[in-house]
C-alpha cells in the first residue's frame, strides 16, 4: 500500500547512483545514532497522492563523528560487523 507508493515516487524523481529516503526512514537511523549518514536533499519533492515531502540521500560510507572514550581512545561510531 503506502511503502509501496512512496518508494514509487521517491524513485521517480530520485537522482541516478543516488539512495534517497523518507522522513521516516531518516528517523530511524538517527535513532540509531547514524545520523551522519544523512544529506538533507534540497528543496521538497511533488509525490502524487503525498504532497512535498522532505527526502534525504543516505551515504553509508560517511565517516562517524569521533567520540572520544573515558579510557583516551576514540571511538569512531563504526563496529567490526559493518
């Protein structure tokens, strides 16, 4: 229904090599602290039977804001499994 709708629209006015996303989707990666993955995509897009609708492009070879740790090493934000 909706999921199917929005990717829909989203991939017809996406940029070529590009991974866009929804609000939603860019929410839960900012709850899972990957914010830093996020561009904020100018201006708003038109999506039939949505309205504007604010996208993001996911970058997940953004490097992770350092985090300094209480032991003096840095965390980069990034684990053995990715």
């Amino acid at each position: 229904g909706d999921t199917v709708n929005t990717a829909s629209r989203m991939e017809s006015s996406s940029v070529r090599n590009r991974i866009q996303c929804s609000q939603s989707v860019a929410d839960e990666l900012i709850l899972h602290d990957r914010a830093h993955w996020l561009e904020v995509r100018k201006g708003m897009i038109s999506a039939k039977g949505k309205g504007q609708m604010q996208t993001y492009f996911v970058n997940v070879h953004a490097n992770a804001p350092s985090t300094p740790r209480t032991d003096g090493t840095v965390d980069s934000g990034t684990s053995a499994d990715e």
